[in-house]
C-alpha cells in the first residue's frame, strides 16, 4: 500500500481553494436560544489547520474569539479521564450516542442509570461534577479553563458576556441538571457543576486555538506548539472514539459518512476536527444546520477532507512531507 506524500504547500493550497469556493455560502442560521450568540456577526469565516509537527496554515477570520461552546465538551472529558482514570468515565459517563439532540432531556429519561457520553450535555454537566478538587469551585474553575488552554497552546478568555447570556436562560440544562441528580449521575455540588459546565462553554477561543486543540489530540496528547505532553498518550484514541461517535449529535453517522474525519462542533460556530497522526482542522462560521453544526464548517472540513485523502477510514492515508 502506498502513502501519498503532502507538502505544506498543497496543503494550504487545498485550505485555501476551500474559502475561497464557501466564503460566500449563507446558509444556516445563528444559534438563537443563547442572545449573545445571535449577534454574532454571521459573515465571519475562518479555517485553520496544525500539523503534527507543529506548522500551521490560516486564512479568513481564524483571529476572532468567539464561544468555544460544545467543543469544550472534549477537554473536560480528557482532563475527567486524566483524573479518574478512563474506566471510571466509561462507568460513570459511558460512551455511547444518544441519537437526538445535544440538549435532550428525553434521552436522559430513557437513559436513566445507563450512561451515554461526556460529550452532550447531560454528560458533559456530570463530567464537569467529577472534576477535582470536588467541593472547590473556583479550583475545579481553573483546572477546568487551564487544561483547556493547555491543549489549545495558550489561555482561554472567558467571555463574561456570553456567560451572563447563557445563564440567563439555560432552563433546558436547568432541568436536565436536576434530573441528574434524581438519578444520582452527579459527583459534586448540582448548582456548581451547571455553572462550571456554562462557565467552559462561555470560554472564548479562535480557529487557530482549535486547530493546536485537534493536532494535540492527533499527536497522542503532545502539543506540537507548546511542546508539552498534555495528557496521557494512551487516553487519544479514546477520545477520538468519543469524538467520532457523538461529535455531530443526531448528525454524527451522516458527518462520518461524508467526511471520515472525527470531529467535534460548537453552537458558536466552531469546529474542531482531529486527524489522528497527521494534524487538527478546525473552523468557525456561526451559522449553524439544524442539529446545531456550523453548515460551512462542514463543507469546508468534507472538502479538505476528499481533496487531500484524510478519511480515517481509508487505507492510504498520506504522510507529510518533512
Ligand atoms: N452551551 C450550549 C448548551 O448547553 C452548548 C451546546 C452546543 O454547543 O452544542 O446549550
């Protein structure tokens, strides 16, 4: 079998052909439920991609801050890992898809002790539970923000005005809260594990953040920028698994299907993809599809995707050129 070989000139190349063909697109349509999300504006356009080895490519608005949201489902879910071991989040958590929507309170019912994932949000709140140290929530705060800006290569902001927006009128997670706690899926304080959980989804980050985010997941937890192992290498290809099972919530089988590339999206437009081995794609287009994923975002991930053969479900996938 042969491995085609890429430079980084036909990679940026490829990246650039992708925002150029959809910077124009418009379809989709701002999350709404959270205020501060609606007004972002919805032209903003950004794609940005960090190889294994640490060099990168960006074009379009790869600068911008915008909420993290969703994504940070994913470094919450490592750092849960990192601290409680992988089988106890499988236990506790579990790994499986819901099949419905990121925010559903019916999966939860139908759930009941049987687990699903970390990465929706009924998950994601008893991950942010499990955090330590339990009882302390401005150390489970930083440990949470700090191990998020680890993986991204530096800080991330909070977005003061997306958290007061979202806090405002979380009620859905309000109530998958308390039903969690009727089925004892939570490990600490109730009230503090949904502020926590709105807190990191507040978190501001850019597409070339999430870009380092997706390479250091691909590159079995070394960060290619920071050059820190940020976390245990054997923990990446359960994430991964994670990502590839739930990333595009009822939408996950029909994104695999098309692009063969793991991902993980956001309703603040981002999306964090990880090739394993090769590099992190990441991109930001706040208008989103129905299931909440960031239409161009999609298109532009697929279209990188077939033009330089990175499906993971291929068996030539290339080598970079060193
Ligand atoms: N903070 C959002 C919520 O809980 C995140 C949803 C998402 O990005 O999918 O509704």
């Amino acid at each position: 079998m042969t491995h085609p070989t890429l430079t980084l000139s036909q990679i940026t190349e490829v990246v650039n052909d992708a925002y150029e063909i959809f910077r124009h697109d418009r379809s989709g349509h701002n999350a709404s439920y959270i205020p501060y999300l609606a007004d972002v504006p919805s032209e903003l356009f950004g794609i940005a991609v960090c190889l294994c080895s640490g060099e990168s490519v960006a074009v379009g608005d790869t600068d911008y801050l915008f909420g993290i949201e969703s994504v940070s489902k994913v470094p919450t879910a490592i750092l849960a890992m990192e601290q409680q071991g992988a089988e106890y989040v499988l236990e506790h958590i579990g790994a499986n898809a819901t099949g419905l929507p990121f925010n559903s309170i019916l999966a939860l019912l139908l759930e009941k002790e049987h687990p699903s994932t970390p990465l929706v949000n009924a998950g994601a709140i008893a991950a942010c539970s499990m955090i330590e140290p339990r009882g302390d929530r401005a150390g489970k705060s930083e440990a949470i923000a700090s191990f998020a800006g680890r993986l991204c290569g530096s800080r991330l902001p909070l977005i003061g005005e997306l958290y007061r927006s979202e806090s405002e009128t979380n009620f859905n997670n309000r109530s998958i809260l308390w039903l969690l706690r009727q089925e004892n899926r939570l490990f600490d304080d109730p009230q503090t594990a949904l502020d926590l959980y709105t807190e990191q989804c507040s978190l501001g980050v850019t597409a070339r953040q999430l870009a380092v985010a997706g390479a250091t997941i691909s590159n079995d937890g070394f960060n290619p920028v920071s050059r820190e192992q940020v976390f245990d290498r054997r923990l990446a290809p359960q994430i991964i698994s994670l990502i590839a099972t739930v990333g595009f919530y009822e939408r996950t089988g029909e994104w695999l299907f098309r692009s063969g590339i793991p991902a993980k999206t956001g309703v603040g437009g981002g999306i964090m993809a990880t090739v394993p081995g090769l590099m992190g794609i990441a991109t930001f287009s706040p208008p989103l599809d129905e299931s909440g994923n960031s239409v161009r975002g999609q298109k532009a991930i697929t279209y990188i995707a077939r033009k330089l053969g990175l499906n993971v479900y291929g068996s030539s996938r290339p080598v970079i050129a060193r």
